[in-house]
C-alpha cells in the first residue's frame, strides 16, 4: 500500500499514489480495468485521438471515473494547434480541464517538439486549462514551461515505448532540482527498477504505459510498478549511503580482539 501520509500536490487536489497509468495497448477491457486497479494509481491517462469517441463502448466507458482522474492527452499530435483543438474537444466533452500536453516533432523516434510545445501551452494556459506538458529531459525547457504556469513538468526518460529507463539521470535531477512544481517522469520506463529509480532521483511521479501493458502478465507488472513507486520514494526519503570508490567494513573498526 502507498504511505498514507506522504501525499503530494497537483491542480489543487492532494493524491497518495505516485504512478499514472495509461490505457493504450491493452489486450481488452478486462485486461484495462485489472491492471489499472492492481496499479493502485488516482490518475489514468488517455489519448483522446485514438477513442472512437462515437462507439458506445470505448476506452472512455471502461474507466471508473469515482475512481479515476481522466487525464486526457494529446499524443499523435504534430503541430500545436492540432494538440490544442483535441484539448478543446475535451473540454467540450466534459472530461478535463487537466490534461496531459504532447506534440510529437518525429514520427520515428516520437521525440517531443519542445518548440510546439511551448507555443501550444501558452495558448493552453490562455483558456484556463491546467496544463501537464511533455517534454524532453532538457532543464531550460522544462523552466521555461514552469514560469509560463503549468502545474507540473513531464520530462522523458526514453524515447516513447522503448523500455530502455532513465537514460539522462543527471538531466532529470538537475530538473528535479529548480522545479518548484512537480516533476513527473514520463516515457521510456521499461520495469520497476526504472520506476524506482525516478522516484530515488528526487521525482515527484511516475507515467507509464507500455512498460505495463505490453508485459508478459500486464496485471502482475502493475502490482510491481505500484510497489516500486513506493520503494523508491521511501529510499529518497531514507536518504542513501554515500558512493565510495573503496570498500568500507561494515563491522565496527574498534575495540577488535588482537
């Protein structure tokens, strides 16, 4: 279970979990809804473009929204007015004025466009939504997106979908430490280690999708994200033992008998 008493901040509301969950790839319904709830995450993401939003029995309908946070996102948008038209659908349709901000600037290696991006949250920020942006692991960008006035910073830790963990952790605890906002590492989470890793580096969440969708068993790698979200968190709060070059007995040094 998540510690109770170490809960954190977003868009006015306090959440005990630190793992966001998305909801793409999945096998079926059942497969969703059982590893959203073996997760124990408050806040599920979903891309609005990819929901046939008029088929009765979609993405939408399989998510309990008394239990759930809908966090609407943006991906498979290129360009900033095609992030901020699918947002704007959102909020027509009453789903969020929090939403996940992502612009796509490579269809290869789906690389976030930090230069759409800004111009998109701006535009976002302008009509009152509260605005969660994408980003790469680049400390200025993710300034720059916090004094314009997003409630949080999404810096990558890979490449979408790719599984390969925190590839810049020196980027992501220079992030971590000028933001005055939450830092939420997202994409690239391959296992729990990785997620354990965010959160040691001093990160407020984690976001995952494909790590825990495309797994061998979905539901039992959710449980495990969830507990490493924990362990990690606990291990920042602990506060490590220092990185020494050279072996340190761990027996007392005095009082020996000779």
């Amino acid at each position: 279970m998540s510690d109770t008493h170490d809960t954190w901040t977003l868009a006015g509301r306090t959440w005990t979990s630190r793992l966001i969950v998305g909801t793409g790839k999945f096998k079926d319904a059942a497969e969703t809804q059982a590893a959203l709830a073996a997760s124990g995450a408050e806040i599920v993401t979903v891309a609005l473009r990819r929901v046939d939003l008029k088929a009765k029995d979609n993405l939408l309908s399989w998510i309990d929204r008394e239990r759930f946070c809908l966090l609407p996102n943006t991906a498979g948008c290129y360009t900033a007015d095609e992030a901020v038209r699918t947002l704007r659908l959102a909020r027509e349709l009453g789903i969020a004025d929090l939403v996940k901000l992502e612009v796509i600037g490579d269809s290869r290696t789906l690389l976030p466009d930090n230069e759409e991006t800004l111009k998109a949250a701006r535009t976002l920020l302008d009509e009152g939504f509260t605005v969660l942006p994408y980003c790469t692991d680049d400390p200025i960008v993710c300034r720059k997106l916090e004094d314009m006035g997003c409630a949080a910073v999404m810096p990558l830790a890979a490449p979408i979908g790719s599984g390969l963990g925190i590839r810049n952790p020196h980027n992501i605890r220079l992030i971590v430490e000028q933001a005055k906002v939450p830092v939420i590492v997202d994409a690239g989470v391959g296992t729990a280690s990785d997620a354990a890793i965010a959160l040691e580096l001093g990160c407020t969440a984690v976001l995952m999708n494909t790590a825990i969708a495309q797994a061998r068993n979905p539901v039992l790698m959710a449980e495990a994200m969830r507990e490493a979200v924990i362990a990690g968190r606990k291990a920042l709060r602990a506060g490590r033992i220092p990185v020494r070059h050279y072996a340190s007995a761990s027996s007392p040094q005095t009082g020996l008998i000779e």
